[in-house]
C-alpha cells in the first residue's frame, strides 16, 4: 500500500482559514458545523507537526553552527 502523502503547511493553513471563514458565517447546520470543526482540528495538527518540525530543525542548525554564528546586516534591494 503507498503512503499517503503529507500535506503540506501552506495547503493545511489555507484549508484551515476556509473552514473558520465558513463556519464565523453562521450559516451552517449542526451537523456541518461539527463536520467542518473536525476537520479544522485535523488541518490543527497538521500544521502544529509542521512548525514543531521546522522549529526542531532550525535548534538543530543553530547549535551545528553555534561556532560559526556572526551576525550580518540584511541587505534589502541592490
């Protein structure tokens, strides 16, 4: 059986910013509401394991290069 792929942050915020747009309308039936809340809570933890995943690897980065860490200004523009 093939692994399901993950989705990715950006796909699982946006999913999740339409599930609250549509549910703030007041528009849905229970039955929906409690649907679309389900799904939002699953788009959640999408999006928590994504950030929790990206903050571990940049601690992981930090202290690979803790040594050679030197600060530069941000040149913006040409």
């Amino acid at each position: 059986m093939a692994r399901k792929k993950e989705m990715a942050f950006e796909e699982a915020l946006g999913a999740l910013e339409q599930i609250v747009a549509e549910i703030e309308t007041g528009e849905l039936s229970l039955a929906d509401l409690m649907a679309k809340y389900s799904e939002g809570i699953k788009l959640s933890d999408v999006c928590m394991t994504s950030l929790k995943r990206a903050e571990e690897t940049m601690d992981l980065l930090v202290k690979e290069t803790a040594a050679g860490i030197a600060e530069e200004k941000l040149q913006i523009g040409g």
